[in-house]
C-alpha cells in the first residue's frame, strides 16, 4: 500500500472508485460508482443530464422491478425454525411459535424486504450485523470505496453523515474526540461524493467513514492503542472511524473516533457472480437499454404532437394580414381576400408517429420479457379469446423465473440466520420466555391432542394412587371437560419456555418458497374435483380404496395434482367400522399407567 496514514488511505481508495473502471471483458468496462448511480436515477425516472419539463420520461422499470419485489420476496411465516434432534423434536412447536413473535417484535419482515428490494435493484445486496439483534442492510449508495471486481476480498468502507445527537449517542460505544469534531463541522451535507457538491442544512452534518479490513498493523498502533505483542505482524484485521474537517488553511485533515481489531468480517454479500466484476447484473441495468430507447421514442412524439398541435393558414394574397385583424376573432367575423387567393389550413399532420409509437411498444416488449412479467402475473386483462387453461399454463411458466430468483435468494437468508440470528434466537429462548401466539387450526389440534392425553393420564394416575378403580365412562368424561376447557379461550394461547430448556439444543432453518407461490386457485379446484368425486359415491370410493392398486394410483393422481398424499392417507389405508357400545369396561390401572405420553 502507497498511502502513509489511514487518512490519506481514505481519500486516494474513494476517488479511485468514483473515477477508474475495471475491465470485465475486453470491450466491457466497469465502475461500481457510475453502476450505483445510474441504478438509482433510472428506477425513479430521472435523466442521467437532469429531467426538464419539455422532456417527458416514461418510467417502464419501476411497475416491473414492483412486480419482482412481489413474485421474488417471502414472508417471515415462509421461515420455519425447527430443532434438529430426534429426542428433542418435539421442541420444534416453541420454536416455531416463539420465532414467529420473536420476527414481528423486530420487524425482521422489514428487514427481509429492504434485503430482496435491494438485491433486485442492483443485482446484489450488502448485510452488516452491527451487534444489533436485527442485522443491517447497507445502502450502496453509504459505500465510499470497496473491491470492484471481487467485493469481499478487499476492505469496505462506508460513508456515514451524522447529526451531533446522533454522534454524540455513538459515546456509547466508545467512541472519542467527539465534541471535537462536532465543533469543527460546517452547516453542510455533502450529496455528491463525487463533485463534493454540498446542500446547506439548518444544522451540522458530520460525515465520518467506517472502514474494515485487513489493513496495515501500524494503523493500530500510536500512544492510546498498543498491541506490543502484535507488532511483528505487518497486516491484521482490523476497523475504523474516522472524520475529516477542513483547517484554517483549506487543507483537509482527518481524525480518528475509534478503532480496534476484529476477529472477522461483519459483512455477508449476495449476488449472481460475473467474473472480474463485484456485483451482479441488477433489475434496473437489464432494463436501461429498453428504457433509453423508450424515452427516445417518447421525446420524439412529443416533438411531433408539438408540431401538428399548432393550426397553421395560408393565402396567395400578400396583404391579407394587413386588411384585416387575424387575432382574437369572434365567431361571425368577415375576412376579406384577393380573388382566387383564399385562406387555408396547413396540414401538419405528421404521418411518421406511428414509426415511433410501435418502436415504444417494442421496447416495452422487450422489457416485459427480459422481466419475465406476463400480462397475467402484472394483473392485465389477456388478449380476447385467450382458453383460461392456456392463461392458467402462462402464468405458471412466467413464474418459472421468479422461483428460481427467490429460491437463490432464501440460501442467503438462511445462512444470515445460521449464523447471526438464530444464536440470538437461542440466547432469549434459554432466558425464559412467555408470549402470547395465535394457534392455526393444526397446531390446535397437535396441541389439544397432547394436553387431554396428559391430563387424562395425570388423572388415571392420581385415581389409581388413591385406590380407585377408572372407568371408561370417567375417562371420557374427562376428555371431553378437558378439551372444552381448552378450547374455551380461543386460538390466542400463552406459550412459556423455561430457562435453559434449549441449551443444547441444535436448531436449524428451512425456507419454504415452494409454498409462497401456490396457485391457491389451483389448488382449490383440484381439491373440489376431489371432494366431487368422493361425494358422489362415498360407499363405493371406500370400497374402491381396499384394493392396494386402486388405493395406490388414487395416491399418485392427487401427488402429480400437487396436493399432498399425506391429507388422503385416511381414504387409502383400510377401514374398519366399529360400533359403540354402551357397557361400561373398566381398563387396567397397569396399562392406564404405562401409556403417558413422552
């Protein structure tokens, strides 16, 4: 490294990654820079050269990157956590349940979003975990300099503008000179790194740089910081935060708030690889040639609605204008002409409009497919006598793209989870907890099922200590009294974990995407012929079902539906109808007592 201090690091690295271009390919030039900033002006319909009135911008890239933040993105409820024991698995519910909470309580649902918004736009995303319990996703617009061909192989540095009360809460993490740099700030914010054009503001702005990575050892080392056993090592891992005011001479100088080593980076990255290039090809830059050429064409016909929009006369006679008034006419007026030299309407009608409308249309087109964005799945009424199946078959296909993209995507979460989130998950968890969690309908059961069966044998037991003999009268009767006890208030139920309880305990994650993208139309309806077909011959589909060969091509069809087996099992395995009787059996206290459940 050239530079002598980290201050004079800062300076050279951030104007060389505003200003030099790194080759991809030969032909193919790149810089992070210029990528940031067309990204942003094109999603929200501005010119590279300014926007003006008399140029009309038709955004064609925002209403297509909307709809992949639609079709690409997952919800929390698609995150399910789950204890990866055999002895243990039955953990899965709390931790399920409590992660469900635990999300909501810290808006991680928002943090998901901004990741795949992020990721769409620029064609990766930056995350930070800043300590905090919801990891940080960066803005590139916030990065000052970083590797522009292999981002996490070189340091990172991101440009923070910060108000005095937000620095001076920074205290709080150890964080010096504060009061210094405050009072040496100006009244300004700095919107341009690159031209350093400046925005008077009613009060201060301090830009402060964040930098990380593995950096010369000397950096570390002056009177407040000493690793005397370290300085033998000539790079190490390390972070800054440093700020810069301008001396009395103009001259700028840096100073340093805090810094220390670290023991890895804090940063995970995402992003469709391009060799010799940081970042992948975003949502936006896949359509900037289509949106170019769409405003070219917009620009165009405006040029020309200007022309044939003014009404135009003409006459042979010289003075016509000179005998008689040809402003502010009334209705009625007498114009007077030579003979044979009348006033008449110049046609300006411009027949070439056509050419450029169809040439809009064709980018557009060129858009939407590069997009992947069907009329069907952007909510647009199909072509007149397009078959509902064929419409049904398109939109599935559409969707086709959109589940690769997502489920690419979700690896990243998950990783983000194994090793930043969940450990914190862990940490609350075997503090002990309660929360209150809304049960869905299976969940009611799993857990009803097990309560009655609990209480009943909890209550089988107490009888038979005290030398009663239970009944199946009195056993059922507790059944029911428990079930209705349980079920009384509602699917709310308070949920309690107790410390400790998942000390040990391995959790992992899945990320359903398949689920996110049923056709739930679909699916209703392959669910109805079902029901249809078992409805009008109930006896007989029974029967039918007690030949292992019919049961078994039943299970495929309703597989290669898409439903799941595992919800017809009870249709395809062999019934026995028993009935009630009404004689009272007295069941031993041995079996009674063997059969609690674990």
């Amino acid at each position: 490294m050239h530079s002598t201090d980290i201050y004079s690091y800062i300076t050279q690295e951030q104007t060389a990654f505003q200003t030099l271009k790194s080759t991809v390919v030969e032909g193919w030039d790149f810089n992070f820079y210029e990528h940031i900033k067309n990204t942003v002006i094109y999603k929200f319909g501005q010119y590279l050269s300014g926007k003006s009135d008399d140029k009309p911008n038709k955004n064609i890239i925002l209403p297509l990157l909307r709809l992949r933040y639609r079709t690409e993105g997952f919800d929390v409820k698609d995150i399910e956590l789950f204890v990866e024991d055999s002895k243990n698995h039955w953990k899965s519910f709390f931790v399920k349940k409590f992660h469900e909470y635990w999300a909501r309580k810290n808006e991680i649902d928002v943090f998901i979003d901004k990741e795949s918004e992020t990721d769409i736009d620029f064609g990766g995303v930056l995350v930070k975990d800043t300590g905090e319990i919801k990891p940080e996703v960066v803005p590139w617009q916030r990065v000052a300099f970083c590797d522009t061909t292999d981002l996490l192989s070189g340091p990172i540095c991101e440009r923070h503008q910060y108000s005095p009360d937000q620095l001076m809460e920074m205290s709080k993490k150890g964080w010096k000179k504060i009061d210094e740099i405050i009072t040496l700030s100006q009244n300004y914010k700095v919107i341009d790194k690159k031209t350093g054009r400046q925005t008077k503001t009613p009060s201060k702005y301090i830009e402060i740089y964040e930098l990380h990575g593995v950096l010369p050892a000397e950096w570390l080392y002056d009177d407040d910081y000493e690793y005397k056993n370290e300085k033998e090592e000539k790079y190490v891992r390390q972070f800054h935060i440093c700020g810069f005011y301008q001396t009395t001479d103009g001259n700028k100088q840096g100073i340093t708030l805090f810094k220390g080593k670290e023991s890895e980076s804090p940063y995970k990255f995402r992003t469709d690889e391009i060799y010799n290039r940081a970042i992948g090809y975003g949502g936006v830059e896949e359509l900037i040639e289509p949106q170019v050429w769409v405003n070219y064409g917009i620009i165009r016909e405006k040029g020309l609605l200007d022309q044939v929009s003014k009404i135009l006369y003409q006459t042979a006679d010289v003075a016509f204008a000179n005998k008689n008034k040809t402003s502010n006419l009334d209705n009625g007026e007498i114009l007077i002409h030579e003979p044979n030299s009348p006033l008449t309407q110049i046609n300006t009608y411009a027949p070439n409009m056509a050419l450029f409308e169809r040439a809009v249309v064709n980018w557009e087109a060129h858009a939407r497919q590069t997009s992947a964005a069907t009329e069907s799945i952007m909510g647009e009424t199909p072509s007149a006598g397009t078959p509902f199946k064929l419409q049904e078959l398109i939109t599935q296909t559409s969707l086709g793209l959109h589940d690769y993209r997502m489920g690419k995507n979700a690896v990243f979460i998950e990783g983000i989870y194994r090793d930043w989130i969940i450990p914190k998950i862990v940490k609350e968890l075997n503090a002990g907890q309660e929360w209150l969690s809304e049960l869905s309908a299976d969940e009611m059961k799993w857990v009803l099922d097990r309560l009655v069966e609990n209480e009943t044998n909890n209550m089988v037991k107490e009888l038979v200590l005290n030398g009663q003999i239970p009944t199946r009268e009195l056993i059922e009767a507790h059944k029911i009294h428990a079930r209705e006890q349980f079920l009384k208030g509602g699917n709310k139920k308070f949920l309690e974990v107790f410390k400790n309880e998942f000390k040990n305990a391995p959790i992992n994650i899945r990320i359903n995407v398949k689920g996110k993208q049923k056709d739930l139309v679909s699916m209703v309806d392959k669910m109805t012929n079902v029901f249809r077909t078992i409805m009008a011959n109930p006896q007989g589909f029974i029967q039918m079902m007690q030949i292992p060969a019919v049961a078994k091509t039943f299970s495929e069809i309703i597989e290669f539906s898409g439903l799941s087996p595992v919800d017809f099992a009870s249709f395809t395995t062999p019934q026995q109808f028993l009935q009630s009787q009404s004689v009272t059996q007295t069941i031993p206290s041995q079996q009674l007592v063997t059969n609690t459940v674990k």
